[in-house]
C-alpha cells in the first residue's frame, strides 16, 4: 500500500488503555506527530518522520470524515499484522477475522525484527 521506493523504517505496535474519545485520542496523537516534527505533505502515503495510527478502538467500528476504525488497510499490512499478532494473539477484529490467521496468512516481505 503507497510507494514502495522508500528508505527502511522503524514500524512498532503497542496497546493502551485510555479515557479519551477516538477522536481526542487522534488530536493527541496527531499532537505528538507535530511535536516530532511532521509536516503534513499532499503525498499521503509519503516517507514522514512519525506517523501514529489507530488501529482499534476496543471492539468498535468507526467511519466519520476523521478516523476509520479499524485503520483501513491493516489486514494487507504485513508491518501491522505481524507485530499486533505478537502482542495480542487472540485478537479478533470487529468483524469476526482473527488477526493471529490474518498474521499467518500474510507475506512478511523481508521485515526483520529489531
């Protein structure tokens, strides 16, 4: 997904729990992004310093002009299934899909672990 001539990056996972709105939760991540120095460019799928996605929220399935819940494309993103497999082996998606199978099935496309 986006172009594939671009340098090596750093891709993490990690789990939370908070008190925030979806959306307050994006304005805060969104504020972090801004802190490290992103410019938000019209190339959307573009190298940038930091990008922090949403992935999930809970159990529950967003759609608004802001955020899509569960993110749009992480069940054809190797560099998201396969370090969300790692710390949640049991999840499932909002739709019933297992995300440890979606791990399984997916081609790891020479991503190394750190």
């Amino acid at each position: 997904m986006g172009p594939q001539d671009q340098d090596d990056y750093i891709n993490a996972v990690i789990s939370i729990e908070t008190s925030l709105s979806a959306l307050a939760l994006l304005d805060a991540l969104q504020a972090i992004e801004n802190a490290a120095g992103r410019v938000r460019k019209d190339n959307r799928w573009g190298a940038r310093i930091l990008d922090c996605d949403i992935l999930l929220y809970g159990n529950q399935s967003i759609d608004n002009a802001r955020l899509t819940v569960p993110h749009y494309g992480m069940k054809l993103r190797e560099f998201v299934l396969l370090p969300l497999a790692e710390i949640a082996t049991n999840l499932y998606l909002p739709d019933g899909t297992s995300v440890n199978a979606l791990a399984n099935e997916i081609n790891s496309n020479g991503m190394v672990k750190l």
